[in-house]
C-alpha cells in the first residue's frame, strides 16, 4: 500500500494523490492532461503534481507559462499567460515562486503572489485556473514515465513527431526551415464563412474550416520569437472550445475530420500539405504566414 502524496491518506498501489487532494486542486472546464507539458535536463528532487498525480521535477529555475518551450512547464490553457510565473531555488536551498506579470495571477495555497514566496511541503499553487501542488522532495512517488510529455527530454529528442492520420516527413524536411506565405484572412460580412488568400491563391472556406486557421495563423505569428520546433502550436482542446461546431457537444473527432478537410482543400489548392499535429501539443500551419505589405 501506498500513501498520498500530499495528505498521506492510504492509497491503492499505482496511485500518488488520493482523490480528496485531486479534486482540491482547480481546473478549467475540459482541461486535460496534454496540455500540461513538462521538460527538465537537469531535474531536482523537487516536483509540482498535477491532479491526475502526475510528477513534474523542477530544475533550479523553472519557468512556466502557456507557451511550449525546451525546458520548464507548459500550461497549454487560455487562463496561463505565456510567461507565467517562475519557481527558483536560491543560494540556501530556499524554494521560491514569483509571478512573471500574468494576467490572471498567481496563489499559493490560495494567497495572490504579488512578490516572491517561499514554497513549503505540500503547498497549493494555482497559475490562473490551473492548480498544482509543490513538494521539495518528491523522489518517493511513482514516476509516470509512461506519459511522455513529462518525461524528461534531452534537447536531441525535440523533434516533431508525424501527424497522426498521415506519413512521417523525412527529418530533414521537418527541420529545413517553413516556408513564409504571405497571408491574408478576410471575414465575409454574411454567412460567417470567409476567404483565405496565400500568395494570391484564394480558397474559400466555411465558418468553422476559417476559425480553424484563423487561430493557427495568430498563433503561428505570435509565437515568432519562439524555436521553430515549438513554435506555433494550438492545444486540441482549445480549438474545440474556440471554433463554431454544428454540433452542441463537439470532440477531438470533430476536430480531426475538420483537419482532414481543410488539409485536403489546401492541397488541392496546390498549397501542400501545410497543417501538422504533434501529440501532447496540438496542431499548427507548416508555413510562416507572413503580413502582406500595405494590407
């Protein structure tokens, strides 16, 4: 038998929380376990938990926010800000959590962070609607090595994993640089539906088929300052809750039959294959849409 990690009630083996201490612990409407992404190179023996109990190390600086990056933890839901908060152990082997100006702030153990805190055994912290538990040492629980996006990743092993529903691209392909595509989106005034133009090839779409890459578009050009293996994503989950469905309980499978459309337009429109998924990431344009001049 085992013991909770947090309030160290008994457990069944292969558990780390009870369900008492899952279920303390805030989450969104729909958040689900890939969105929470976490890569350490030099992991401690500190760790946040999530609430399916999963364990993820801390380095002696961790950032995290909504934005996929090479080391820290990635809160990929519209409540994280993209530099969210970091936690720091300092000379002393003092933990420390500060938040890095989010918008929806930052607690511990429901306190707003508003200058650095110290970080105890079992503390709450909540990154917008997102809650995690913090323990200085969590070397005693279970590891979840079987969950991939929080295993730790040596920098050689970043790369883009192949769409599910289609062929591996040879690696050099993947890591030759995007095209840049001068885009432009245009919203029709009737209907919802609306116009996609790629350099000077106009492909008309539906309402949802625009939402779709109108949200991988943004996210393509507000994530330019970021490596172009992590660059652009759009976790599944929000594009189920952002694009307009037919349906009033849309799934992930309305969104892949979705994908798989807009894909085929685009390659009949002769602009290639340009939507690619990553598992634990989402989904996002295999170009650089860059802004017309003068537009």
């Amino acid at each position: 038998m085992r013991n909770c990690g947090i309030c160290k009630a008994t457990l069944v083996e292969g558990a780390n929380l009870c369900t008492a201490c899952a279920d303390a612990l805030s989450k969104p409407p729909g958040f689900c376990a890939e969105q929470l992404l976490s890569t350490a190179l030099k992991p401690t023996e500190a760790a946040l938990v999530d609430c399916w109990g999963r364990v993820h190390f801390l380095e002696d600086m961790t950032p995290i926010g909504r934005r996929p990056v090479a080391r820290g933890t990635a809160i990929l839901e519209a409540s994280v800000s993209r530099n969210h908060a970091e936690i720091s152990r300092d000379v002393t082997g003092l933990w420390l959590l500060r938040d890095t100006g989010s918008s929806n702030g930052t607690k511990v153990d429901d306190k707003e962070v508003t200058e650095p805190v110290p970080l105890g055994e079992a503390c709450k912290l909540t990154f917008g609607g997102v809650g995690l538990y913090f323990l200085p040492d969590a070397s005693g629980l279970i590891s979840n090595r079987v969950v991939a996006s929080t295993a730790t990743v040596r920098p050689e092993d970043l790369q883009l994993a192949a769409p599910e529903d289609e062929p591996a691209m040879p690696e050099e392909a993947t890591f030759a640089g995007f095209p840049k595509i001068e885009t432009q989106m245009f919203r029709s005034s009737a209907g919802g539906a609306g116009l996609l133009d790629m350099n000077g090839i106009r492909v008309q779409m539906t309402s949802s088929q625009y939402e779709l890459v109108e949200l991988l578009v943004a996210q393509m050009r507000a994530d330019a300052g970021l490596p172009i293996e992590v660059r652009g994503f759009v976790p599944s989950a929000t594009l189920v809750s952002s694009v307009t469905w037919d349906s009033p309980y849309p799934t992930d499978n309305h969104l892949k039959q979705l994908i798989r459309r807009v894909r085929k337009m685009l390659e009949s429109a002769e602009l290639g294959n340009l939507i690619e998924s990553r598992r634990g990431f989402g989904y996002r344009l295999r170009c650089l849409p860059i802004e017309v001049a003068g537009s």
